[in-house]
C-alpha cells in the first residue's frame, strides 16, 4: 500500500515520476529594486516543507535580458540574518551554501 500511494501521488503511475520533496517548486515574487537593493519574496508552493529549499543564485536582468545583478550561493550565505523577514511556519535562514 505504501508504495502503490507514494508511485501514485508522485507520478509513477501515469506520467513522469517526480518526488516534491527531492525537488519541489519555489516560487519568487515581488521584486523591488529600491537604493541598489534587491527584495523579493520566495516560497515552497508545492512539496513538504519539513526539510528546505536552497536558494544557491538570484539572476536579475533588464528588459533586453542583460544580467544586472547575479549573487550566487556564497554570495547569498554571507548576507545578515537581519535581511530575512520570515512571514511562513517553515522558517527561511541563511546556511553554509546559501
């Protein structure tokens, strides 16, 4: 039973198997670009949220799709703590990779 539940809700059964908890899907909203600061939000809108997500690079690019601002994961691990306003249960926090 276990199996057939988890084949079935993770698409083995008809379609491409995918597992949300391996790969789950964040979206990020709300860019303001405000005194050369970037904020936006980011959430997991699909797949548990017990363990994380990473955010390892924001790409920023104009309207012609030249990148302006690009951070990646060391980049993104050295901001302060104090730059995360945690609205959700699941808590977002800074990490040694992002």
């Amino acid at each position: 039973m276990t199996l057939l539940t988890n084949q079935y809700f993770h698409g083995g059964v008809w379609g491409k198997l995918h597992n949300l908890s391996v790969r789950p899907r964040v979206t990020i909203g709300s860019p303001v670009v405000n005194n050369n600061t970037l904020s936006f939000t980011v959430f997991r809108d699909k797949g548990p949220d017990v363990y994380g997500s990473f955010l390892i690079r924001v790409t920023l690019k104009d309207g012609a799709g030249n990148i302006v601002l690009q951070p990646d994961m060391k980049d993104l691990s050295r901001l302060p703590a104090a730059q995360i306003e945690n609205a959700f249960v699941a808590k977002v926090k800074l990490g040694r990779h992002a």
